[in-house]
C-alpha cells in the first residue's frame, strides 16, 4: 500500500491482550453480529480494520473502554463464512495509525478518523541491524515463560523466518499485560522492541509467571 492510499478513517476492533504488527498475518473468529456487520462493511470496501487495545476501564459518558491512541491497520487477505453465521478471517498487518478522534455514527461497531504520520517507515520493507545471535538469551527466557504458561511455539519453525517476523510473532503471542503489549506496538522500530521485550523480561521472575496470574 501506498502512503497516498492510505484511509483517513476506519472501522476499529477492540480486542484486549491483542495486537499485530505490519508483516504478520493472524486469524481471527468473528462471531459478535456488531463485528459481523463491521467485517460485512470492510469487504465491501478496501477490507481494511483497524486493531486496537482497550483501555482497563469505561467511558462513564457511554459505558464502553476507552481506546489506546496507536493500534495497527490490517487487510483481510482470507475470509471464510462457518457455522452459526460467523466469518473465520486472516488480517494481514499492514502500519500502524494513530487515532484522532472517534467518529460518532449509528453504526454498531466503532469507527476513528485516523493518522499515519509516525509510522510511514512501515510500508518500507528495510533490513533491520540486527543479529540473530542477538536474540538468543531472548529467545531463551521466553521459552521458559512459553512453557511455564503452557504455551506452545513451535521454535525450531521460528528460527527460519525473518528477525521481524520472529519479533513480532514473539510480541503478539506472549503472555504479556495488556499495557505491555502496548509498550511493544508503539516502540518505534525492530531494535527497540526487542530492548522493551528484554526489559519486560527483567521485571518478572519464573516463579512469577509459574506460580500466579499477571494482572
């Protein structure tokens, strides 16, 4: 996509503990009828969404969460009609936006105009300088934590795609907080996310993750 092509406003799913970067593709389950009507719009349209956490609390004025300000625009590149009228899709991330302001409309899903500004850079494909040898300790710590929670990576899978896409994969799938999640979206580049995620890692012990719930 180009920079001139991209929307001034879309349609936005709140998913909590959820997110994606550009280049990565994730499936997602859409049974909600709001969410059903969004998707129907969206494949009429560009088939653009964009994917935004929710913030831990309620609008008093409309008893919904507030929204995160940076979230990332998908394109649905797979989209299957199941059972019991739900849509099995695949939205690959295409750049980062950051909100505006929400557009109030009589529409029950929720919509934002929007901004890309700060994240232009995602539309370039570029090497980022960094090594894989950089990663392992990384990689280490978190397969413990993988494991402790019952997660399962297939690593071996992992090790063969690109530095930004095991990054990005690691970040969407960890079982990080919502606000840390959060941390790792908005870090500028593929260097600075894998710093946050080392950090991150610092502020937990094993027995943190093993023994009780992250809140």
């Amino acid at each position: 996509m180009k920079k001139e092509d991209l929307p001034k406003k879309i349609a936005v799913f709140p998913l909590s503990n959820f997110i994606i970067f550009p280049r990565t593709t994730v499936p997602l389950n859409i049974f909600e009828p709001r969410y059903i009507d969004m998707v129907n719009d969206c494949m009429k349209s560009g088939k653009l969404i964009g994917m935004i956490q929710p913030k831990n609390n309620q609008n008093e004025n409309r008893n919904i969460p507030d929204l995160y300000e940076i979230g990332c625009m998908g394109k649905i590149t797979s989209f299957k009609e199941i059972e019991d009228k739900r849509f099995l899709i695949e939205l690959r991330g295409l750049i980062r936006f950051q909100i505006i302001k929400e557009i109030n409309s009589s529409k029950e899903y929720r919509e934002c105009e929007i901004n890309f500004e700060k994240f232009h850079e995602d539309l370039i494909d570029k090497k980022e300088d960094i090594k894989f040898s950089d990663l392992e300790i990384i990689f280490k710590d978190l397969k413990n934590i993988f494991e402790r929670k019952g997660f399962i990576i297939n690593w071996k899978a992992l090790e063969k795609q690109s530095l930004d896409e095991i990054i990005n994969a690691l970040a969407m799938a960890s079982p990080f907080t919502l606000e840390e999640k959060q941390v790792l979206l908005e870090a500028q580049n593929l260097k600075l996310r894998k710093s946050k995620i080392a950090d991150i890692l610092t502020t937990y012990t094993f027995d943190q993750y093993h023994n009780t719930t992250v809140q």
